[in-house]
C-alpha cells in the first residue's frame, strides 16, 4: 500500500507537540488528540501519533474546567476511541465528564444538539469497553 507523503511528517509533528505542549491551548490539544485518534483508526495508522497522548491528555486533564462543549466532545471521542491502544491521564475521563455534567445544562442550543450526542457516544463507548471481557 502506498503511503501518502504527507504521512512521513505526522512523526515529526507528534515529536514537536510533546515537546510544546505547555504552549497549547485548550482547542489545540482537544484538535490534535481527536486528529490524532482519527488518523489512528484510518487506512494507515501512524504509531508515532500514540507517543503525545499520554501528554496531552495530561494537559487537558488540568484545563477541563474551562473547556468549551465542543472540546469536551472532541476529547472524549478520541479517548473513546483510542483507550485500548494508549494510555490517557488517569483522571481525564472522570474529569471530563464531571465537567459535562456541572456545566451541560448551561450551554447554549447549538453545543446541546452538536456536542452533548457526541459526548454521550463517547461516554457509551468508554462504558461499553469498560464491562466488556
């Protein structure tokens, strides 16, 4: 199978985002751990990506509580998706949901119809694999 050039550089990218991460911002981890979950369960699966996880998902552990609805969603659909491969800050799920329940009832119309069946889905997944043997 051909691999795309645009591949070669994923590893590259996921070695300067370990080493940044302290200079990114909430939407930033949020995009690249469901970039990086996306990538992972496509046609060529990019092992490097794995490596900044566990990093990131530190990071978005600490700045939960000021995440918006959409990078909850999009963090705890990649963990959802990828909690069988890598290793994810050990309170991130907790906290992210924890999060989703205090300020849900809050959001606004469109982060309700968009994110919260996203979240829920996630959520479902992460239970799912949790009973299963």
């Amino acid at each position: 199978a051909k691999v795309s050039p645009l591949l070669d550089i994923l590893p590259v990218l996921s070695e300067v985002a370990v080493k940044r991460a302290d200079v990114m911002n909430k939407q930033d981890v949020a995009n690249v751990m469901w970039s990086c979950a996306i990538l992972q369960k496509g046609d060529t699966p990019v092992p490097a990506l794995l490596d900044i996880m566990p990093v990131v998902s530190a990071f978005a552990e600490k700045r939960a509580d000021t995440m918006k609805a959409q990078e909850l969603a999009n963090t705890l659909w990649a963990v959802s998706l990828l909690k069988d491969e890598v290793d994810v800050a050990a309170g991130l799920i907790p906290e992210l949901a924890r999060v989703t329940l205090k300020r849900s009832p809050t959001w606004k119309a469109k982060d309700v119809e968009m994110d919260l069946p996203m979240i829920a889905a996630a959520l479902a997944r992460l239970e799912n694999r949790q009973h299963q043997p």
